[in-house]
C-alpha cells in the first residue's frame, strides 16, 4: 500500500469486458473524489511490436515473456510508481497475472515468470473476469494485433485454467462475466469500494 495510493488491477482473456469496465471505474472514482490513474499492459509500442514480431520457435515463449515483464518495469517506473506515490487510485488493464496466465499457458513455468516480475510490486486488489473463451472470443470482432498469437480458443482454455486456479489460492478476485456488463460492472465496483472503504479516507 502507498500512502493512500493503491494498485488495483483487472484481469480475463480477450473478450472479458475488462477496458470497458475499466474505462467506466475511472470515470466512476474521479466523481466521487479519489484521485486516479488509469493505465494498461502491454504499454509500449515498441514491445508490442517485438512481441509481434516473434517466431513460434521454442525460444520464443521465453523471449515473450521477457518482452511483456520489460514493458511492465518501464510502465511502473515510468507512470505507477509515480502515480502511487502521489496517492493515486491506479486502475490498470492487464498487469502481472496476464503474464501468468498468458505465458503460463504457451508453456513457460509459472516460478520463472514470476521471477521475471520480481521489480515490480504485486497488485493491492487484482479482478478477475472470468468468462467462457467462446463467449469472449464472440465478443471480439476485426483484426487485432493480438489475434494470432492469443486470439485463440485452445489457448485461451488454458489462460482461463490458470486464472481459475489463481483465483482459487487467493491471488485474484473471480467476479463472473458471463453476464451483462452493467451486472459485472456493478459487483467490480462494489469491490472496489468496499477495499478503498476499509482501507480507510482518502485524504
Ligand atoms: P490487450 O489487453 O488485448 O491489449 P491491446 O488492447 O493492446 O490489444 O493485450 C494484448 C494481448 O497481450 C492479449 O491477448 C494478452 C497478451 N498479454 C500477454 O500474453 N501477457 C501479458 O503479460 C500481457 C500484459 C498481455
């Protein structure tokens, strides 16, 4: 915890309605008073051009995983630590827990990545939105930079396995998203309030 800045992060595969619901908190919490951050993973352009540019060589994965935990560093030091030490609420979309789901699920053990991700701190409140892969996929529509890479069902089976079974040890908050996104906006929210509430004013 910083000051009276905190790290909330939203989690789920593609089609999970993560952006919008992020969008709609900040929008949310700045009305009701907190200052707040709003950001996202991957961050930097030119990781996400590296990261697109790799090959399906067995090396591959690590290089990934790699690439993602770097642009993770530059986003912390560059805009959430900042914005932390300035008491923000910082609400981002995607962060350390993609790339254990992500990167676990193309194969990469789970302790490297964290390893990986030791410079950056674990999130104060991680959100999951967990949803059917056909459901999110059904959701997505035109190209993406992504699409080939993650866009995939087999692939994304095997992301929701690994956010399930984090959710289930205690690391990420399982909130159903096979509803309406008012529905699952509304319990995000009251999480959230419910953390920044017992966690004290915010002042
Ligand atoms: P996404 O949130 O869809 O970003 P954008 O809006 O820029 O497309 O993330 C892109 C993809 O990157 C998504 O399919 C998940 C993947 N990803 C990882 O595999 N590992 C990670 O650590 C992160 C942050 C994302």
């Amino acid at each position: 915890m910083w000051g009276k800045g905190a790290l909330i992060t939203l989690e789920g595969i593609d089609g999970s309605g993560k952006s919008a619901i992020a969008g709609l908190l900040c929008k949310e919490l700045s009305k009701r008073g907190y200052p707040v951050t709003c950001s996202y993973e991957p961050r930097f352009e030119e990781y996400k051009r590296l990261i697109r540019g790799l090959g399906e060589d067995r090396e591959s994965i690590y290089v990934e995983a790699m690439l993602f935990a770097a642009d993770r560093l530059l986003h912390y030091s560059r805009i959430l630590r900042p914005a932390l030490m300035k008491g923000h609420i910082v609400i981002v979309d995607r962060y350390y827990h993609s790339s254990l789901a992500y990167q676990g699920a193309r194969g990469v053990p789970l302790e490297w990545i964290r390893s990986l991700n030791r410079f950056v701190p674990r999130p104060d409140m991680a959100i999951y939105l967990d949803v059917d892969p056909r459901v999110g996929l059904s959701r997505k529509e035109g190209e993406a930079w992504d699409k080939a890479r993650f866009q995939k069902l087999g692939l994304l089976e095997r992301v929701r396995g690994i956010y399930r079974r984090l959710a289930e040890g205690g690391e990420l908050i399982l909130v159903d998203a096979d509803r309406p996104l008012s529905k699952v906006y509304g319990d995000v929210l009251s999480l959230i309030l419910g953390f920044l509430g017992r966690r004290g004013g915010r002042d």
